[in-house]
C-alpha cells in the first residue's frame, strides 16, 4: 500500500508599463491614439492531493486547486486626435479597470488493473470560476462607470479500457461535459458620457458527449499503426436576456477519424499522419456585450459563432539530432478577430469576432539540437509558415520565416546558464487577420541550485536588446488599424523554488475535457 499526500503554494505579484501608439482610418475619420498603460496584479495559487496504490492492482487520487486573482487593475492614459470631414479635435481620457477572478478545480481519477496489460482508467473534474471586471472610463467632466460579471461551471468525465487485441492495444471509451456560462454586463449608476451601450446578460448551457475508439499496433521491430475514431454530439443552448436564442443555440455531430504509421530505427524515425479534429470558440467569444473602448471603439462578442473544423496532415523525419516536421492544415469555420462598423455607424467601430469560411496553412520546421562538448546544448530552429487565407476578397498569404537560436551550457556547482534568440520577418499568420513586421528577441538566465537541488534560484533578463515589439497592421471591413506595443520591454526577473521533501510525483489524474480550456 502506498498512500501520499502532496500540496504546493505559489504567489505572483507584478507590475508593468508600456507604451501604446495606433491609428485608425475609417471612411472619412482617423484616429490617433498614444496610448500609457500600467498593470498591477497579484495572485495566489494552491494546491493539494493525494494518491493513493494497492499492489499494483488499484491506483486513485485526487487534487483540488484554487486560484485567486483577488485585484487586478489596469489603467491607461489615453491621448486622442479625431480627423473627421476637415476638422481637428483631441482629447485626453483616463481607463481604469479593475479585476476580482477566482477559480476552484477539482480532478480525481481511478485505475483498476485486470491485468498488466488490461485497465480500466476513470476520471473526473469539476470547476467553478468567476471574473467581475469594474470599469471607471472619464473624459473631461463626462464618465462611464460598468460592470461585466461572468460564471462558469463545468463537470466532465472520461473512461476508458485499455486492453491487448490481436497482438496490439485498444482504447476505448467515453467522455461528456456539462457546462454553464453565466455573463451580465450592466452600466451602473453615476454614468453620464453619453454611449450607445445596453445593459445584457446571456446564459449558454452545453452537453458534450462523445464515445472513441483507437487500436495501435506493432509490427516487427520498426514499424507501428494506429488508427482511431471519435463520434461527438453536441447540444448548446443560449439565453439572450433571459430568453432562449434560437438562432445562436445549435447542435452539432459528427465523425472524427485519425491514422498514423510510424517507423523507427537506431537513428531515424519517422511518422505520417491525419487527423480530423474540432475546436469550438471560448464562451468569452461567444459573450453578447459589447464594451467601451472609447468614443469611436467598442468591443464585443458574438454569440452564434460555429466550432472550427481542421484537416491535417502531418509529417515528420528525424535522424540523429536532425528532425524536419511539416504540416497541412485545412480549416472550416476558423475564428478571427475583425474590425467592424457598429450598428451601421459612420464614426465607431467594433472590436469582435467572425467566421472565417475557409482556409489553409502550411507549415515546415527544421531543428537540429546536438550536444557538444558535454555540457553545451544549443538548439536551431528554421520555420517556413505560409496561410492560404482571403477575408472579403483580400488576401492574406504572405508567408514567415522564423528563425530560433536556444543555448543551455551545464556548469560545475549545480549552475547553469542560457541564451535564448528568435528573430521573423514580416508576413502573416493563420491564426489573425494581420500583418506583422518582423522583430528579434534575446532572453539570457542564470540557475544556481542548492540543498542536493532543493533550492532553485534563477535570475532572467527578457528582452535583453529591447528589440522586440508588438507591431502590426490589420484590414478588415475597410477599416484599417496600424499598433505599435513597447509592453515587451526589458525585463529583470528573479525566482526562487524550494522543494520541501521532494518525490516522485505518482499521480496519473488526466484532464478529462477540452471544455476546461474555453472557460
């Protein structure tokens, strides 16, 4: 019998500044911002757990997790000049947000051993979470005062049996999660700048049920199959100011198939595969308000967005410390964030997402990571990525170099030091509607353990140049927007670890869900 309890606690404080510059062409009117950001936060992170093994037999456990954020708030200092129709106006405008989120999870699982071959594995999660988020926005003797309040809850479970078949492995089982998003969004009392913001709230309910399947197998001493398929049906209900929203609720089902075929050897290894997935948008996505930016930009959600479905085929070879991996990706129903007129209107803008029909993105990587001299350890990194994607009949195809440069040298005395470099040109990605100049980065640290390694200490400085910046320009619906971010500025970092009777960690408690990952 072996039983052991585990726990940890984290705590992060942090502050930042930056600086903000963007500019907006919309019809007739351009806006310039110049934008001074400040960020202070802390928050804390706990855990604890136990596991708990019979014989070889049974093994279960459980780990509960809290995470609170209990003040965040961030403040900006807005400078504004509006060109619109040969006239010239400016403002100063002053944001501050401030943020309570916390977050309780709970997952536990269950094996039982049939035999060493032959299991049955259980496990389950459980989560509650909330975010309220203040805004006190003011312009000259003119304020906003809002409040956006947002629940989640979430139950998933997954079981599967593991067991041999014909010589090989066979999975199989079943999992489904219920979830529920609750969000209000209210103007409060003592607002008096005038907007065209509504209170709303909206409730979306989901159950997700899926069974799967997938046998793997080997044959003789270098090759390998696996083959697997997974049926999903969802149910998502959605409530718009307390009445259910037809057009926004939806079902969804369907097959989705994977295959791959390995082959391995002393030196090379190398594997082909397909795999048909499906990726639904965040329930912040999916939000029916719509939030004060400034007097000529909101930002929202949109509640009847549909779930992403991808192709891809993907390919990789590897030989010694030399491995090249390429990918081909074909998306149904990608999610972007796009520039819109709000309502119709000729002088603001909305901020949300949309649908992108169809798209494609190729994808081709080389690295090479040799160790050299026992101790140094660097690691290259050459990355071709070229989308295929039209939005309203622009296109978006322009491909991006990256290029990686990772150092690790392993020193006497328990140190160790590091240089990390990246550098891309300019282009665009697959994930946004955006144009993206090219930028360099160089991160280097130094680790120093004590105690027979219980006792970490490191010291880290990002963006040691102060080369790297947000930059970038999107153009959608005929509005364009040109960013400039210094929020990656250099940066002094110092961390300590110390580990108090440090093990081996036995626990085998999995994720039971994807839908943790939209909340």
């Amino acid at each position: 019998m072996n039983l052991i309890f585990f726990a940890d606690l984290r705590y992060n404080r942090t502050s930042s500044e930056a600086k903000q510059l963007s500019n907006r062409s919309f019809l007739t009117q351009q806006v310039n911002e110049n934008i001074d950001m400040q960020t202070n936060a802390f928050s804390w992170n706990g855990s604890v757990g136990l596991n708990y093994e019979h014989r070889d037999k049974l093994a279960m456990g459980a780990i509960y997790k809290y995470t609170s954020l209990p003040n965040e708030t961030f403040t900006t200092n807005d400078y504004v000049e509006v060109k619109y129709m040969g006239h010239l106006k400016d403002f100063i405008s002053n944001d501050k947000r401030k943020s309570v989120i916390y977050s309780h999870y709970i997952n536990s699982y269950f094996s039982y051993y049939f035999t060493k071959e032959a299991y049955l594995k259980v496990d389950f999660d459980y989560m509650n979470s909330s975010n309220e988020s203040n805004q006190e926005y003011s312009l000259k003797s003119e304020e906003i005062h809002s409040k956006n309040h947002s629940n989640n809850m979430l139950y998933a479970y997954r079981a599967k049996v593991i067991s041999p078949l014909f010589g090989g492995t066979l999975i199989s089982g079943t999992d489904g999660a219920f979830t529920t998003n609750k969000n209000r969004y209210s103007i409060l009392d003592g607002t008096t700048l005038q907007n065209s913001l509504l209170p709303t709230s909206n409730v979306a309910k989901q159950q997700l049920y899926s069974i799967f399947s997938e046998y793997e197998k080997t044959f003789g001493t270098h090759w390998d199959i696996s083959m697997g398929i997974r049926f999903e049906y969802m149910n998502f209900n959605y409530y718009n100011n307390s009445n259910n929203s037809t057009k926004d609720s939806q079902k969804d089902k369907g097959f989705y198939p994977s295959a791959a075929i390995n082959y391995k050897n002393d030196d090379v290894q190398m594997t082909l595969a397909y795999r048909y997935t499906t990726l639904r948008p965040s329930y912040f996505m999916l939000r029916n308000s719509v939030e004060y930016n400034n007097p000529y930009e909101y930002e929202g959600g949109t509640p009847n967005l549909l779930p992403q479905k991808t192709n891809m085929f993907s390919f990789s070879l590897g030989w010694k410390d030399f491995q090249v991996m390429a990918n081909y990706s074909m998306m149904k129903n990608s999610t972007m964030y796009v520039y819109d007129r709000y309502n119709g209107s000729d002088t603001i803008a909305i901020f949300h997402t949309q649908n992108i029909k169809s798209s494609q993105t190729f994808d081709i990587a080389l690295y090479y990571s040799p160790v050299w001299f026992k101790i140094w350890r660097p690691s290259f990194t050459i990355d071709f990525t070229k989308p295929f994607l039209v939005y309203n009949n622009s296109k978006y195809n322009k491909p991006i170099y990256s290029f990686v440069f990772d150092n690790i040298i392993t020193l006497p005395k328990h140190f160790q030091i590091g240089a990390d470099m990246s550098f891309n040109t300019c282009g665009n990605l697959d994930t946004d509607l955006a144009y993206y100049s090219q930028n360099f980065n160089c991160n280097v640290h130094c680790v120093k353990e004590l105690f027979n390694e219980k006792l970490r200490l490191k010291f880290a400085v990002n963006n040691l140049f102060n080369t790297s910046r947000e930059k970038w320009s999107k153009n959608t619906n005929n509005i364009i927007l040109n960013k400039w971010n210094d929020a990656n500025r250099c940066t002094f970092v110092f961390t300590a670890s110390y580990q108090i009777n440090p093990t081996k960690n036995k626990y085998r408690g999995e994720k039971s869900s994807n839908e943790l990952n939209r909340l």
